[in-house]
C-alpha cells in the first residue's frame, strides 16, 4: 500500500502493522474486529480517522490495546508497564505518576556531578 497520503497517527501503525505480517490482511482484520470486511482497506484509503471505539475494536483483534499499540514502548518491559497502566483506574494511574516522578528525580539525585569532567 502507498503511505503517501495518510497522515494519521493510528492508521500509519495499522498500515506499518498489515505490511509487516504477511498473514494479516485489512479484509482480514476487519472482520476479527467485527467490521465490515472492507473497513479498513476504506480507511486507510481515505486517510479517514476511526473513533476510538473502532480503533480499539481493531486492537482488540491484533491481540493488545489501544495504548499498548500507539505507545512508543519498545522494549517488553516499556510495553508491560503501558499495558498495566492502561489497566489501573484514574486515582491509582494518578498515583503510580506521583511514584513514577518521584523514582524519576532520586534517580537524577544519586548521579554524581560531574563525573564526566573528572574522566
């Protein structure tokens, strides 16, 4: 498929993800999401913007979330904590923020100063 077109965040990944496995089709994926089988094929087409219930329809199929699938987690441990995330309630996804930023800045406290100077 050409890519010139599509400017959408989340239709740039399905495509990227359809080219990259051989046994994935639109038609195919489409139909595990529920859609109409030509639905994706039309929106990558039309570079048209799913909602996000279709969207999350469409990852359900691949196997993860809609999270998980736009995060940038490259790593299974990056991808484990975007789908744990995904998972928590609004307080605790608050919360594991606060402790996230806190572990965050004693990190950055605990590095010596100017150790690259010294080298």
């Amino acid at each position: 498929m050409n890519d010139d077109h599509i400017t959408e965040p989340f239709l740039l990944r399905l495509q990227d993800r359809i080219e990259s496995d051989q046994d994935l089709t639109a038609a195919g994926l489409a139909i595990k999401a529920g859609l109409d089988n030509s639905a994706i094929r039309s929106m990558l087409k039309n570079n048209a913007s799913p909602r996000v219930a279709t969207m999350r329809k469409i990852c359900a199929a691949l196997g993860t979330t809609l999270e998980e699938f736009m995060s940038n987690a490259q790593t299974s441990e990056e991808q484990e904590i975007v789908r744990l995330f995904a998972q928590l309630p609004e307080p605790l996804k608050q919360q594991l923020l606060g402790y996230g930023r806190g572990l965050a800045a004693a990190a950055d406290q605990s590095q010596p100063k100017g150790t690259e100077e010294n080298e």
